[in-house]
C-alpha cells in the first residue's frame, strides 16, 4: 500500500470520539477496503483539555488551519451548527478535500450551496449519518433508487419523540411525564425543543425530499408541528380506532393541476397499527419509500448514539476514500426537478377530530353540516357517551389540509359543541 490517506476530524463529542475509537480499531480492516491506510491528521476541539484521552500532538483549535493543511485528504465533520461549520467546509472544499459531515441543519439550510462547492472543486460531500443514524439510507435514495422514480418517503427519524410517543402509548401517561422519564435514561436533552418541538426532524425531512424528489428543499419548506401538544386522550383515541401515534416526516410529490410539487411536513399522526411503522418502538427510527418500480420498501435500525452514527460516518469516509484513491468524484446530488414546494394549506390529509356535544337530536347532523360547508366529506363518525358526557369521533377523508382546520375552526364557534377535545391528523387508512 502507498501512503496513508490523511483524515482532519472536526469535533469530538459523543459521535467524534466513536469515530476516533473506530478508526483506530479497525484500522487494518478499513485499509483493505479502501486500499491505502487512514490516518487521523489532526482533531480541532475548542477546548483541548477536556480531551485527555486524545493524543496531545493531534488537538488544535485552529479547525480552518488543520482543514487547510496540505497534508489532509478527507475531512469528517461532527461539529454540528451553521456557523463556523459552513465557512470550514467551504474552505475545506476550495482546498480540495472531500467531506464527511453528520451536520443535518447545515445541510438542511445550506445544502445546495455546499453541493456546489464539492462539484466545482470534483470532491464529494457524504453525509448518511445526518439522517437516521446508523440506518443506510440517504445512499440508497441517492444511488440506489436513482433509476426509479419515488413518490413518498415516510419517516420516523427522531428517537426522543419516537420514545416518549412509545411511553405515553404503554403506560396512558401525559407529554410531561414521558418526557421527565425520557431526560432521566438519557434520551431527551435537558432543553429537549429541537427534538419535541419538530425542528430536528424537519431539517432530516428537507435533506430526504431534497435526494427523493431532486429537488431543492430546505427546512424553510417543511411545514412543522411538534409533539408537546399531543395528549394521553389524543393517543388513548388513537388506540381506539386501532392506531397508534407517530410523529411523521411525510415527503411527497404531489400531482396537480398545474403539474407536481413536493409537499413535506412534520407532525404527529395517527397510523394503523398494521402498518409497519406502528411496530417502531422506543428510541428506534425507520423510513418507508415508495418507489415507482421497487415499490414499498423500509429501512430500520438504530437513528442514534455515539456508535451507531460513527458507524454511518466511516461508511461514507471508506466511500469518499476509495472515491480519493481512484482520483474519482463520487455521483453528485441532483436538482434538476426544480418541483416546488406545496403548501400546507393546499396539501390533501385526514383529520382525526373529537368533539364534546350536548347530546340533542339535530347535533350530528349541523357538525355534518358544517363539514360539508367547506368540502369536507366524512369517513366514519361514531358518538360515545350520552348527556353531560356525549362525544362525536369524526374521522374524515382527505382534503386540503386548509378546509379541514377551517372545518374545525368553525366547531369551535357552534353552540352544540362544548369543546374539541381532539385533532390529529390521519395516515395510512384505506
């Protein structure tokens, strides 16, 4: 073998110091795949003393100098952030080094930019492990299904909602209380709001839509919702019509009069329990893509961790190092689609809605009313209850999703509803 291929690792949190750890203990496996050994160039941390187990010889706090150096060939990213992140990988680019990054808000925000910046310099841009972790995905959207043409790609991709979802299903717990048992095992931040609060998964969204549809989408275009709002009643109704509740990244292309768009949207929802996400448990993740020819396929496994994303980050860094020795640039990102973003207000769904009424002949009929007033055309109904306790369970069909909130909107107002105890929106039922 010639000389080593040199490696710049930018950040050593949890995810860097796994990546470290593996390089150093499969350092012969990952030589015979790629061809030439990897080295580890240089680590930059902003405080090399809370590093003890780093060799001293490799810490800096000079990241732009150690990505610069003429002496590194690849560069992993694990920083996280927009900023000093972006300016370092464009100038990692300009010098002519290929990228590993895990940064899913960067290229949720910046990612047409960067891919330009890797075409122009003919240096790849690998970054499997900003969406779902260990999972192999992005590449398979990317390079495996490039000849297909996909038309949704549904995803649980965030494991802390996933989990606390999990919890308030198991255990008819609030928000709260599944939330306090998430921080305390670890898998809730102790400031949890890009999590529960759906920021985390719409940049994960905007980078799917972006590889499935080739198109540009940034985390601007995806509309979002968090969980916090989701109730112990809204999931024991969910369970009552045989679902269960998920917060979803839902990415479509979607046909219109004035030809496709691409409507993508976080938010939690209401599944059949036989549909194969329902089984998703804890703090696991999984991705549902229907193709054209492949049709439904699922991707499942582990969306975090220390090990599991570092096992992401060496795959595209064994990619991008074979890529460097054959003097090769690996296939690009695609835009050429150019669809544009649909609205929320416009895209079709389904509501789930629960109603307190006075249980008096003519209610159903006036709620059925003002249903059909703006459009909107009932599934099933079901009323529980009777007197001082009636409740009206109204599952709808699909329609624009900016009918159905002025639906519930004018419930609100109507004299026989006491309240609206309930609204989720629906997915996968037939």
């Amino acid at each position: 073998m010639s000389a080593p291929l040199r490696v710049a690792l930018l950040g050593c949190g949890t995810v860097g110091s796994a990546v470290l750890r593996l390089l150093d203990e499969q350092a012969d496996d990952l030589a015979a795949r790629i061809g030439r050994p990897v080295e580890v160039a240089g680590v930059a941390v902003r405080r090399p003393d809370r590093h003890p187990d780093v060799p001293a010889h490799l810490l800096t706090t000079d990241a732009h100098g150690l990505v610069t150096r003429p002496d590194v060939d690849l560069v992993v990213e694990v920083i996280g952030g927009i900023e000093p992140v972006r300016s370092l990988l464009l100038a990692a680019f300009e010098a002519g080094r290929s990228v590993v990054s895990a940064n899913k808000a960067l290229l949720a925000d910046d990612g047409g930019e960067l891919h330009a910046a890797a075409a122009k310099a003919g240096v790849d841009l690998y970054y499997e492990a900003a969406v779902a972790g260990a999972i192999p995905l992005l590449r398979p959207l990317r390079e495996s299904l490039a000849g297909d043409q996909l038309r949704r790609v549904v995803g649980i991709v965030n494991g802390t909602t996933n989990y606390i979802l999990s919890r308030m299903a198991e255990t008819g717990h609030g928000f709260t209380e599944a939330l306090a048992e998430a921080t305390e095992l670890g898998y809730a931040e102790a400031d949890p709001t890009a999590d529960v609060d759906g920021f985390d998964a719409a940049a994960k969204a905007a980078i799917l839509a972006s590889l499935a549809f080739h198109t540009s989408v940034s985390a601007a275009d995806v509309y979002r919702e968090g969980i916090s709002a989701v109730t112990s009643i809204d999931v024991a109704r969910a369970a009552e019509i045989g679902c269960t509740v998920k917060l979803l990244a839902i990415c479509e292309r979607v046909a219109g009069d004035g030809g496709d768009s691409v409507a993508v949207r976080v938010h939690p929802a209401m599944i059949p329990t036989t549909h194969p996400l329902a089984s998703v448990g804890g703090a696991f993740n999984a991705v549902f893509v229907e193709a054209e020819a492949a049709g439904q396929l699922m991707f499942y496994g582990q969306g975090a961790g220390g090990d599991a994303t570092a096992s992401a980050v060496l795959g595209d860094l064994v990619a991008v190092a074979r890529n460097r020795v054959a003097g090769v640039a690996g296939p690009g990102v695609t835009t050429y689609a150019g669809l544009p973003a649909r609205p929320i207000a416009e895209t079709p769904t389904r509501y789930h809605v629960s109603l307190d009424v006075a249980d008096k002949p003519g209610v159903l009929a006036t709620v059925a009313q003002e249903f059909a007033r703006h459009g909107v055309s009932i599934a099933t109904v079901r009323q529980d209850g009777h007197g001082d306790a009636a409740t009206l369970v109204i599952v709808t069909h699909s329609a624009p999703d900016a009918a159905l909130s002025a639906t519930v909107t004018a419930l609100r107002e109507m004299p026989a509803v006491r309240a609206v105890t309930s609204i989720l929106r629906v997915e996968g039922l037939s």
